[in-house]
C-alpha cells in the first residue's frame, strides 16, 4: 500500500515528468522503519521550486498515509533509572 500510494503521489504532481518514470524504492529497514526513496525528474533548474516541489510531496505524504491509517513510528528507547 505504501508503494502504492507514494507512485501515485509523484505521478500526480504536475511538476514531475512522466518519462523517465518516477520510481518507489524500498531501501532498507531503520531503526523503528521501513525507508524509501523517491527518485523523479523534473525539467525545472530552479533550486527553491525543485525545493517547494519536495515539500509539496511531504504534505501529499502526510495526507495520504493519515488517510490510510499508516503511521510513521518514531525511535522506541527503554530508560532505565538506577538508584
């Protein structure tokens, strides 16, 4: 599902080129997460628009996973006290 969902959302930005294809990668396995990385082209040099194309992805992101109930876990520690 996750796949899924990240392939659309660059698929649908309009500032994303079509071809070559964006591509949804699975690349390893975080301390409390799964990764992946997003790989897109786009024909815009422009460093600050590439930059809001990323942030509009993050929220597309955001949205989307919240609307499918995935969650993003964040680093499990066990603290010990000792007196």
């Amino acid at each position: 599902l996750v796949k899924q969902l990240l392939a659309q959302i660059i698929q649908e930005h309009p500032n994303i080129l079509k071809t070559p294809s964006p591509i949804v990668r699975f690349t390893g396995f975080g301390d409390s997460s799964l990764d992946f990385q997003l790989l897109f082209w786009t024909s815009i040099a422009h460093f600050q628009i590439i930059e809001d194309v990323k942030s509009d992805l993050h929220f597309a992101i955001d949205q989307a996973f919240r609307t499918h109930d995935i969650t993003i876990p964040f680093p499990q520690r066990d603290v010990w006290v000792k007196k």
